[in-house]
C-alpha cells in the first residue's frame, strides 16, 4: 500500500481520529486545515499533498471541495449537511476532472444496515407495516436530522411506494416516512429503522460505540481514492 501524504481538512473531533489512523497505518499528515483562512496561508503545502481529507462544518464544506478541485487534490468528504448540493458538486467534480468520495457515514456496519434497509423495504412494499426512523446523537451536531438518516429515508423512499417523502417528527401520515432526531448527551451516532404492524415490530439498530469506526473508513476511502477520477461512494470501495 502507498503511504500517502495527506491533508486534513478540519481539525476537531474527528480530525484528530483520523490523524491518529493515518499515522498508525503508515501515512503522513502533511498540512491541517481548520479554517478557510489556511488555504491560504498552507496553499504550498495543500498543492504537494496525495489527498485531503474533510471533517469540518456543513457551511464550509463546498467550498473546501471547490478549493481540492481547483488544487487537484482528491478529496474524502465526511462532512454532512451538504447531500442536496451533490448534483452542482458532482457534475463540477467531472468539468474540472476532480476526484471526490462522500459517505454521509463511513462506518462498515452502518454500511452493511444501508443494504438491509434497502432489503426490508423492498419485501415490506406490498404490506401494512408503518416504518418509521428515529436517530440519536451527541448535542454538539449541527445537521438534524443527520446524513445517515436521511440516506436510510432516500433508501426507503426509492424501494417502497408508499413513501414519496420523509418529515421530521414521530407521526405516521399517509406517503410521508417519519423521522425522529434526539440529541443527547455524549451519543456517537444511534439509528433505527422500525417497521410495526398489528402483529409484530422489525427493527434494524446500529450504534456507533466510538468515532473510530468512521475514521478508520474514511482512510481507507482516501487509500481507495487518492489515484482515481471521479465521484466514489462506499458502494465502489466496499464493491456491492
Ligand atoms: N460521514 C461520517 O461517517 C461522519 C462521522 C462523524 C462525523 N461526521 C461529520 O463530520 C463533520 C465534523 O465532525 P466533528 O465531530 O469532527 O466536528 P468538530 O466541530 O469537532 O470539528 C469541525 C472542525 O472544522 C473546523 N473548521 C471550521 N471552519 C473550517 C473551514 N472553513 N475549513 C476547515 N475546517 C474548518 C473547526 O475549527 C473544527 O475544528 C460533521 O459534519 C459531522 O456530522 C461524519
């Protein structure tokens, strides 16, 4: 495996995980980034590196994307809060032959929920059971509801007619899947997807127990990306 020079984008919770991964794997931090000024005062350093990586805020993210395109850097993104700016963003990625990977979550086992999510929905299409999403976090995040719920939402949506759109809230009213956000205490991430009828409840649950789970994907998507072209999901690194 070539060890990689990388740069971090966003130094905080995150960050600093995923410098600790990259170091135990063998990479080097080459340039951090923790706000829009550094581009500036690092831009040498930023145009040697093999990758970024971008852990920072939903409001700073697209531009820090804009500046890897402009640099040609490849760029991982686990910021959330951004998704609905994907269709600019992507096609920007390919008119300036760019390289980006997003996950609204890195996290393997979150991954493989994704494609049980995708499963019960398609098999519960023709049934009454009313699914539901709820998702805790830790109160310091700034997205509600947060990127994997949404991405659980868009999943159940597209496999099952009887959703055309997801609300925040618990109640479930005709077409609209409901999603409930919790913010509390020290929560790494909790997501559930519920599906009740008179008879019974399905549930899948996934709860991150650390942020290591995200960072350690997050540098395995940079190994993936740093000499590719083009738009990359976890779907294209984890090959399903
Ligand atoms: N995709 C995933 O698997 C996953 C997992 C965990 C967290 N996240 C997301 O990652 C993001 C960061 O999470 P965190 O817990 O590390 O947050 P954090 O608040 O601890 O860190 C954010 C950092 O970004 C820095 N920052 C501010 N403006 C910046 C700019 N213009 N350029 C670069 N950096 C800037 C801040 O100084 C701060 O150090 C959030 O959007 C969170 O939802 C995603």
């Amino acid at each position: 495996m070539k060890k990689l020079s990388v740069a971090l984008i966003g130094y905080g919770k995150m960050g600093k995980i995923i410098e600790s991964i990259c170091v135990e794997r063998g990479h080097s931090i080459h340039c951090i980034i923790d706000k829009a000024d550094d581009f500036i005062t690092q831009s040498q350093l930023f145009s040697t590196v093999d990758v970024a990586i971008d852990f920072s805020l939903p409001e700073a993210v697209t531009d820090n994307i804009h500046n890897c395109f402009n640099m040609h850097i490849p760029v991982v993104v686990g910021t959330t809060g951004w998704h609905n700016q994907l269709p600019e963003i992507t096609t920007l990625c390919i008119e300036k032959n760019g390289s980006l990977f997003y996950a609204s979550n890195y996290s393997l086992g979150m991954n493989i929920v994704f494609r049980l999510n995708q499963q019960l929905a398609k098999m519960l299409k023709s049934t009454n059971y009313k699914i539901s999403i709820k998702e805790s976090h830790h109160i310091q995040k700034l997205d509600a509801p947060s990127g994997t719920a949404i991405t659980l939402a868009n999943d159940v949506i597209k496999n099952h007619e009887g959703f055309k759109k997801w609300e925040i809230g618990t109640d479930s009213k005709d077409g609209i899947l409901p999603i409930e956000v919790q913010r509390i205490g020290e929560v790494n991430g909790v997501h559930e997807i519920n599906a009740v009828s008179e008879e019974d409840t399905i549930s899948l649950h996934h709860e991150a127990f650390s942020r290591k789970g995200f960072a350690l994907g997050a540098v395995l998507a940079a190994e993936f990306l740093y000499d590719k072209k083009g738009v990359f999901s976890m779907d294209d690194l984890l090959k399903v």
